[in-house]
C-alpha cells in the first residue's frame, strides 16, 4: 500500500487539517497540557492501580481521576473561594474609604518612610472621594470601575472552573487510552525520527516527572528553613508561616512575596534590624536556591545544562504562566536533544568517511 503522504496533493490536505485542528482547539491546549502533566507524573502509581485493578481502565481511570479531584481540584477551588472572598472584602472595604475615610493605622506609620506614606494615606483614603479622585487621576473617571473590576474577577474564576472541568475529562481519558495512545505515537514517531525516536520521546515524561519533583523538594525545603528563620527573628506563628511559604514557593515569585510580606510585618512592629535581617537573608537564599539548586533538580534527570534550564523555567512561566514552568524545560530539552542528535549524526559521517579514506 502507498504511503499517506507520498502523493504531494495528500500531504497539503494533510497539513491543511493540522492547522484547522490546531486552530479550531487551540483553547483547549492549556488543559490539555495540564492533564498530560499529571498524567506523567502519576503514571507510576496509576499503572499499579490498573494492576490492582486487573487490567480495567474504565475503573482504574475513574478512581484515579477522582483522587486527583479529591487531593487537588477541591482545595484549589477552595482557595479561590477564599481569595473570591477576600476581593469582595477589599472592594466593599474601599467603598467605606472612598465615602467615610480611614485613618491611617500605628503599624503604617511604624513602617520605614511611614510619613511619607501617611500623606498619601491620608490624600487618598483618609478623606472622603480620595479613591474617587485617585482614579480620576489615573484616567479612570468613577469608582464603579471596582464593581468592573469584580465581574471581571468573577468571569475570571468561572473561565477557571471550565479549564479545569475539561482538564479533568482529558485526564481521565489520558488515563484510559494513555498507553495505547503512546504505542500509536511511538509508530508515527518512528517514522519521523526513525531510530532516534525513543530517545527523544523518552525525555518528555522524565522531564516532567523531574520538574515536578524538583519544585515539591524545593517547597518542602523552603517551608522549613523559612519556619526556623521566622522563629529566631520573632516572627508570629512560625510554624503556620513557614507552612504558607512552603505552599507560595509552588507558584512563581510565591516565596518571595511571602518573605517579603513577614518582613514588612516585623518593620511595622518595630522590629526594623529583624525585619532587615529577614529580608536580606531570605533574599540572597532563594536566589541561590533559584539559580543553582531549582535547575540542577529540574535538567539534571536528562543532563541539560544549567543556561537552558534557566530560559526554559523563566520563560515558559513568561508565556504560559504556571504551565510553562513544565513546558519550558521540556521545549528547551527537546531543542537540546536535537542538536545533540544532529552533532552526533555529523561526528558519526566525518568518522565513517575518515575511515574509508584510511582503508582505500
């Protein structure tokens, strides 16, 4: 039989379906990578499940999903709950500012350059219509656009809750038809990168399986190193503040800005020499650990080098925010991976060749 792409008119129409493909599902990527992301990452433990299972996928599909729902899915929709919560709280707190005022509270003023902020406390929400006037300046002509701001908000999460419902459906069926899946893609890919395939495609789900990993090991870390920093500086409740920092050190840009906020806290107490040391201290840490340690755990798996690993996490969390963080290192790795292949196949050609020569 011939083959589907040797007549040229078939492979256009193949190529044209691909992009129409691509077009019409493009808003379905995100979840879609979400859920092969778990699915790599948990395909140890579900393979298990199938066997306790007896070789059922439709059962073993179905109680893995719903663990993932149970451990994860739930919480996190609790959480944004909560910070729902806490936007309507900010929102109704600053329509009492804008119509009543709100003086200025001690632990501002204990702050370092708190007169400073005093006055521009005092412009804008000590007095009535402050914020009203704030946005008048910035261009925004009514404090309606914070009722603009909520809907917003609001479509935000409900647009959050349908990525994550069609996640959830993709992962089941990566659960169910995963390896059957991945035995149609090994023939494809074998004729694509015909003897080179199984090293590529190997690197993907280690990759990942690595990423993940590395950012749970770091999390753990940082949580209890920060917990015993906040205790020997005075910090309230160290415990339950490490705990909060190892979870922000899950989202990029998380640890610092809960190093950062303890370290206000301790300055507007007074505490300024600890609030200093925190800061500096937590610093010069998690730019260690970021630099060094993060890309180490992530590429060293599959012995990428230390720069692509660093443009693979920043800039995938640039451009796919939290899902670039296991997309960049995989796109960087399989960059890397090809030149290593085509490097390899020329030293292999220059060798070949300088043995014919040596043997005519």
């Amino acid at each position: 039989m011939q083959a589907l792409t040797a007549n040229p008119v078939a492979k256009w129409i193949i190529i044209l379906i691909l992009v129409l493909g691509v077009v019409f599902f493009h808003g379905f990527l995100v979840p879609a990578l979400g859920a092969m992301i778990i699915t790599f990452v948990t395909w140890r433990p579900y393979s298990d499940l199938v066997r306790f299972c007896r070789g059922n996928t439709m059962i073993s599909a179905s109680l893995a999903t719903a663990f993932i729902v149970l451990v994860i899915i739930i919480p996190f929709f609790w959480l944004v709950h909560y910070l729902y919560g806490e936007v309507i709280l900010l929102r109704a707190w600053l329509i009492e500012a804008n119509t009543f005022g709100i003086p200025t509270p001690n632990w501002v003023l204990n702050l370092p350059y708190g007169d400073q902020i005093n006055t521009y406390w005092m412009t804008y929400l000590g007095t009535p219509n402050g914020i009203h006037d704030f946005f008048a300046e910035i261009g925004l002509a009514k404090l309606g656009y914070l009722a603009t701001v909520t809907r917003s908000v609001t479509k935000s999460f409900s647009a959050l809750g349908f990525t994550i419902l069609f996640m959830m459906i993709i992962l089941f069926f990566c659960y169910k038809d995963g390896r059957r899946f991945s035995r149609q893609l090994d023939k494809v890919g074998e004729r694509v990168f015909p003897g080179r395939w199984k090293r590529i495609s190997r690197i993907v789900p280690t990759l990942v399986s690595s990423t993940v990993s590395g950012m749970v090991i770091i999390a753990i870390g940082e949580g209890i190193v920060f917990g015993i920093v906040y205790y020997f500086v005075g910090a309230p409740m160290p415990v339950t503040l490490g705990i909060i920092t190892g979870i922000f050190a899950l989202i990029p840009g998380g640890a610092p800005l809960s190093m950062t906020m303890v370290s206000l806290y301790l300055a507007g107490t007074g505490e300024y020499t600890h609030g200093i040391i925190l800061f500096c201290w937590g610093g010069m840490q998690l730019f260690i650990v970021d630099k060094t340690i993060r890309p180490r755990l992530v590429g060293g798996s599959v012995k990428l080098p230390f720069l692509p690993t660093i443009l693979g996490l920043v800039g995938g969390v640039k451009t796919m925010g939290i899902i670039g963080l296991f997309i960049g290192p995989v796109v960087m790795a399989l960059l890397v991976a090809l030149w290593r292949e085509w490097v390899h196949e020329e030293t292999l050609i220059s060798q070949n060749i300088q043995d014919h020569q040596s043997s005519d």
